[in-house]
C-alpha cells in the first residue's frame, strides 16, 4: 500500500499540556475526541500504540473529521486544501517525519496560579476567582456561574524529565505564566535538557508578574516572544481582568527592558466590551506601533458563556453597537493594523441581530459578579455609557 504524508505534522512534533495532566495532540482536539494512547500520560508519546494511531488518523486520504475544526484548513475541508497548507504552515521543524516523531514543540499549562480574575473566565482557570468565590457567601452565584471550585491545580513537572531531549519551541500558558512559582521548575528542566531550544512563546495578562521570572526567560538565551492578552482600552480592562492601568504599563515596560519580542495581543470579545472594539484596536495600535502580528479573538464571541454572548444585549444597546461597528468598519483601512477585522465585525454584527435568549437581569449579573467581589466602583452601565 502506498504510504500517504500525514495530513498535518502536529500530531508528530508537539503535544499540549493541561494543568490537571491531561495530553492533547493538538489544540483543536477536544477532551471528548481525544482517543490518542498518551492522553493521560506524555511518556508514551512515542510508543508502538500511539504510532499507530497516528497512522489511523492522519496518514490517510480521507481528512480526518477532528480535523475539521481546525483553523488551518480554511473553509474548504479538503485533504489537498489542508495538507498544502498545513504543511506550509506547520512543517517548522524538518528533522520530524512520520517515522521519526518527537517532541519538538511543547504547549504547557504549568497551573491555574492567576492573580487576575477576569469576567469571562472560570475557577478551573484562576486561583483568584477561586478564592474570591470562596469568601463570596452568594454561593448559589458561585454554582450558577462558575461551577465547582477545584482550588489550585498544577501539571505534575516530573513527568517532562525523558521528554525534552528534542524540545525547539517552548509555549507558556495559564493562569500567569509569569506570576507562577513553578515556573522556575520548568525553566531550570528545560536549560538542563533541552539544547535544540530556540524560542519560548507566552501569552500574559501582566497581572503581577515577577521580575525574577522575566530575568529566568531571559537567561535562557533564546528568543522570547510575548503575546499580550487585553480586553480593551486599559481602563476598561481593568474591570475586566482587574488589572490596574499602572500596573498593565509597568509590566509591559519590564519585558521591554529584557528585550523580550512583544506581539499579538489576543483578545476575547463579548457582550462586557464590544461596544468598545474601535477604541481597543486603537489603543493597541499606539501600545505595539510596529505590530507584525494580527489581533486575535481568542474566545470568539460565538464561543462566549451564554450570559456574555452579544445577543443578549437589549435591543437600544445593540443598534447602537450596530452602529458603531459598521461606522469603523466603513472607515478603517486593514493595512492600519494588520488585522483582518472585516470578518470579525460581520460575524458580530449578525450575532448582534439574533433574538436574546436569557432574562436580562441575569445577564447583568454574571457581568458585574466579579467586578463586583473586587470592590469595583462601576459596572456594565458605567461603561456602556461611556463608550456609546
């Protein structure tokens, strides 16, 4: 039988991990979809069983339907379309092939340790909002809203000691990679094993974050790339995240002092700051004037909690939201920020014309419960009034 190139080389050259030990071959395949034999332990990354599954899934004519969901493949789903792309795009290390997989790329959540609590975000994902809803005695909010609380989780660094012989990238995720006390566990294993390294990629909130880390990254050597993730204009991402504006600007000149490559940022867009996107790209604008990378929505707001999604807003609140992004979108040049807004705002204003589906009130209160925890003066109100 003839052999077929694999679809796509990640599988084959990186792996994600999660805080709670969970292994994903990629970021598009889900808990539920994930069959691989070195889900729950990275050890048998490169075991008989897990080659073999990697043949089933990716060596073949037919694309794979996990496949579907990822960004890479575009809007045609075509094993020709993705496998031209993807192997432009994510061939990044040439000594891997289908017989030779390693682990070339490594995209870690060392733990949930997060000084910013952040509207849109879960307990899973943030030690604050964990202790936050704890001294809350709205319990029943608590549940409504953000679930159990797990308390800390942290990925068990013991486990990466046979799998960083071959690691190029290295990729921080959290909580706050930079505020984590296990960072320098991770840092110290990967200068002892990892002498093919070439970058590291984080993405931070600047919320605390330590000098001493910063200095750790740099002492590596090699290229350190930081994307930002802000939620708007810094004031309002101050209600968002709960990161004051001085705080924001002295941590982003504190990765400029180490020469650290800033880019991005990412950003997640929902019904707490839509109405104020024009503004946010603006800002960022003038924050990273050289920006060579596009802006990116993360949690895309067809992804947003249901209380957060923009349909829910009242209907006086979007026509003005309406307004105003077509306005911007009319008046823009995308050459300005290298950011292919255009299709964004389309997206956002046919979420805005869809019927809302849950009671106002309660939307408004999954929006201001954490403001509201920290002490937050203002609320959604305020800032809707603001910025229309």
């Amino acid at each position: 039988m003839k052999k077929i190139n694999p679809i796509c080389m990640v599988p084959y050259n990186a792996v994600e991990l999660h805080p709670n030990g969970y292994v994903s071959p990629c970021c598009k395949i889900s808990d539920s979809d994930n069959d691989s034999p070195y889900r729950n332990n990275i050890k048998l990354f490169n075991s008989a069983e897990s080659k073999a599954w990697r043949a089933e899934k990716f060596e073949k004519e037919t694309l794979n339907p996990i496949c579907k969901a990822c960004n890479v493949s575009g809007n045609v789903f075509s094993y020709k379309k993705l496998t031209e792309v993807a192997f432009k795009n994510l061939w990044k290390f040439p000594d891997t092939t289908a017989d030779n997989a390693a682990i070339r790329k490594l995209i870690i959540g060392i733990d949930n340790i997060c000084a910013s609590s952040c509207i849109e975000c879960k307990t899973s994902s943030s030690t604050t909002i964990n202790n936050l809803a704890k001294n809350s005695k709205e319990n029943s909010i608590v549940k409504k809203y953000f679930g159990e609380l797990p308390g800390l989780i942290q990925y068990d660094l013991s486990t990466l000691d046979d799998c960083l012989d071959d690691l190029e990238v290295l990729h921080l995720y959290g909580g706050e990679p930079l505020f984590s006390p296990n960072l320098k566990i991770l840092i110290n294993k990967v200068k002892n094993k990892s002498k093919r390294l070439q970058a590291i990629t984080l993405s931070t909130g600047l919320s605390k974050i330590k000098e001493s880390h910063v200095e750790l990254l740099a002492s590596t050597g090699v290229t350190v790339r930081v994307s930002l993730s802000v939620d708007g204009p810094l004031e309002l991402n101050h209600w968002i995240r709960g990161i004051s504006p001085d705080e924001f600007l002295n941590n982003f000149e504190l990765l400029k002092k180490y020469n650290f490559k800033i880019v991005g940022p990412q950003t997640t867009i929902g019904s707490y700051n839509i109405f104020a996107f024009p503004e946010f790209v603006e800002f960022i604008s003038k924050l990273i004037p050289n920006n060579q990378q596009r802006i990116r929505i993360v949690s895309a707001i067809v992804t947003a909690p249901p209380e957060l999604h923009p349909k829910q807003l009242p209907d006086e609140i979007k026509i003005k939201i309406i307004d105003k992004l077509n306005n911007f979108l009319n008046t823009s040049k995308t050459s300005d920020y290298m950011f292919e807004y255009k299709e964004f705002i389309e997206t956002a204003l046919f979420c805005l014309t869809q019927p809302s589906t849950l009671p106002w009130d309660r939307c408004l209160e999954r929006m201001n419960i954490l403001p509201k925890w920290r002490n937050s003066q203002f609320d959604f109100n305020y800032w809707v009034h603001r910025y229309l």
